[in-house]
C-alpha cells in the first residue's frame, strides 16, 4: 500500500500533464474554425434556403458560409480575428482536458484493478463510454467560466464590446452575478454526458478495430498491441466526427444562453436579449420556431472540420505526450 501511493500520484501528474498540453495544442490549431463556428452558432437569422423562404424571416443573415465567413472576419477584423478569445480557450482547455484525462483514466483504474494503459484496452464499451462520460462532467464543473468568457470574446466582433477578459469578467459578474458565470451550464452538462461518452467510448472502439486489423493483417510481424500515430490520428478524428454530430443542437443552445445581452453591433444582426429564453427546451423549440431545424445546426460544417481535427490531434498529442513524460519519470 505505501508503494502504490507514488506510482498513483505519478500517473495522476502525467495524465493531467498529458492531458493540458494536448489541450493547449489541439485548440490553439483550430482556434479559425472554432471563432467561425461561434459567429454562425449565435447567429438568430436563418442561413437555410427553407427558412429564408418564409416571409417573416427576410432580413439577410451576416454569415452565409465558410468561405464567406472567413473573408469578412479576416477582412474586418485581420488574421487576429481568427484566434479572438484564444486565451481564456486556452484557460478552459487546459483545467478542462487535464482533469478530463485524469478522472478518466482514475475511473478506468478502479473498474480494470490496474493502473497501466495498456490493460484499460480490455474494458468492455460501455464502461469505455460511462467513463468518458463521468470525466466529461468533472472537466465541465472545473472550468466552464473560461468557456463562457471564450466564447463572448469570440461572438462579438468589431467593435469590441470588451477589449479583453477581465474587462469581461468583471462586467458579466456585475450584471449577471457568479451564476452568470455558468450561464448555459444546464445544455452543457446534458450535451456533455453524450459527447464525451460518444467520443471517449467510440475513441476505444476505434482502437480496439484498429488492433484487431493489425493482428489480422500483420499476424506474423507485429507482437504487441501498439498503434501508429497515424492510426491513433484516424481513431481520433473519427471519434471526434461522431460525437459532434450527434451533440451539435445542444451547443447552439449553449451558445445562446452564453452570449444572451451581449451588445455586438447591430450589423452583426439581431441579439440575443437578456432572459430571451426561460430554460434548454424553451430555447429549443423558439430556434426551430423561428429558424427553423437548420437553426439547430448552425455552424455544422465548421464545427465537423474543427472537432475530427481537434479530437485527432488531442488523443495523439495525449498518447505521445504520456509516453514521453512516463520515460522522463
């Protein structure tokens, strides 16, 4: 028993290691993708050829598309514009994979009795889900202010309503309250307990596929159970594809309640007024009253580009990143 309390606190400090720096550097990479996404996601008029079909929904969105997209805010607001609320991104990112990796590799521990990686493999699918599941809520909690912050800076675009996060901080607190810190909390959880069960779960599925391929396809050469980087890159990507797929109309929800009173400038389009929703299903069905089904998948196209790269890059930086920090321990 006394041994095993430096080997736990060890594998604790590498996963949290591990953990905040795959964070830092998979959203620092698709920082672009995640600003563009935001803009269409807070975005009230509709961008469907069905909803703007409809007569009281005339007046013309801001954002039409990707391409479209990025031209305006490069041409408005420079490259910088790309990478607007990058820093708080990267205050949640950070406490948030950290603790991510960290509870979940705990939980994984106690239900497989051994605290090596490689004997977590073996774990049934759905624990591999329950567990992500479970991590994704832990990270939530403990960092959820950045994530409302990052993304108020992201939405508001030229002229700044805020030049920067504390001036931010200090003005939600003093409007809103600490609760309104952890405005949208509720979508939040209720996305987050699929998204990551789908993409932690899926993650394991994938690489138990990838195994068996190899087994099968290099039966005489290959010993262990090893992955590629470039296989640990597919596993990646394809789990971050399904989960956001699925979970994308509760971060649009999500979206909403976080940015609901911020003053943007009115070519931006419509705001989203203080208290504009009573709760989660109320914001739900006024989306798809006024803008329709495509009003809860705004951003769609973007946050798919942003989340089979992000999630890609964030396994493997976490993977590589562990190994190398369990040989300098």
């Amino acid at each position: 028993m006394v041994m095993e309390e430096p080997s736990q606190v060890k594998r604790a400090l590498i996963d949290s290691s591990a953990g905040a720096i795959s964070g830092g550097i998979s959203r620092t990479v698709t920082s672009p993708l995640d600003v563009i996404k935001i803009r269409f996601q807070v975005q009230l008029e509709p961008t469907s050829t069905w909803a703007l079909l409809r007569r009281d929904l005339v007046t013309p969105s801001k954002y039409t598309g990707m391409i479209q997209a990025s031209r305006d805010i490069f041409r408005e607001e420079g490259v910088r514009g790309f990478w607007r609320g990058n820093v708080p991104a990267l205050l949640m990112v950070m406490p948030y994979t950290a603790i991510q990796f960290t509870v979940l590799h705990k939980i994984k521990t106690l239900a497989s009795g051994s605290s090596d990686t490689e004997d977590h493999v073996g774990l049934s699918p759905y624990l591999s889900y329950v567990s992500g599941a479970l991590a994704g809520c832990a990270a939530t909690l403990g960092s959820y202010p950045f994530d409302l912050i990052r993304t108020i800076l992201a939405s508001q675009g030229e002229p700044k309503v805020y030049p920067n996060m504390r001036s931010a901080l200090i003005d939600i607190i003093q409007t809103r309250g600490f609760q309104g810190l952890y405005a949208g909390l509720s979508p939040t959880l209720v996305e987050i307990v699929p998204y990551a069960g789908l993409q932690f779960g899926t993650y394991d599925t994938f690489k138990r596929w990838a195994m068996a391929w190899n087994h099968f396809r290099y039966s005489n050469t290959i010993a262990d159970d090893s992955l590629s980087s470039f296989q640990l890159f597919i596993c990646g990507l394809a789990a971050g594809t399904c989960a956001k797929l699925v979970c994308h109309p509760l971060d649009v929800v999500k979206k909403r309640f976080q940015i609901e009173g911020l003053q943007r400038h009115p070519r931006y389009g419509a705001r989203v007024e203080h208290r504009a929703y009573r709760n989660m299903f109320d914001a739900m069905q006024r989306i798809l009253q006024f803008e329709g089904l495509a009003g809860l998948y705004k951003g769609i196209l973007p946050s798919t580009v942003k989340a089979a790269p992000a999630g890609a890059v964030t396994f493997v930086a976490y993977e590589l990143t562990s190994d190398w920090l369990e040989t300098l321990f």
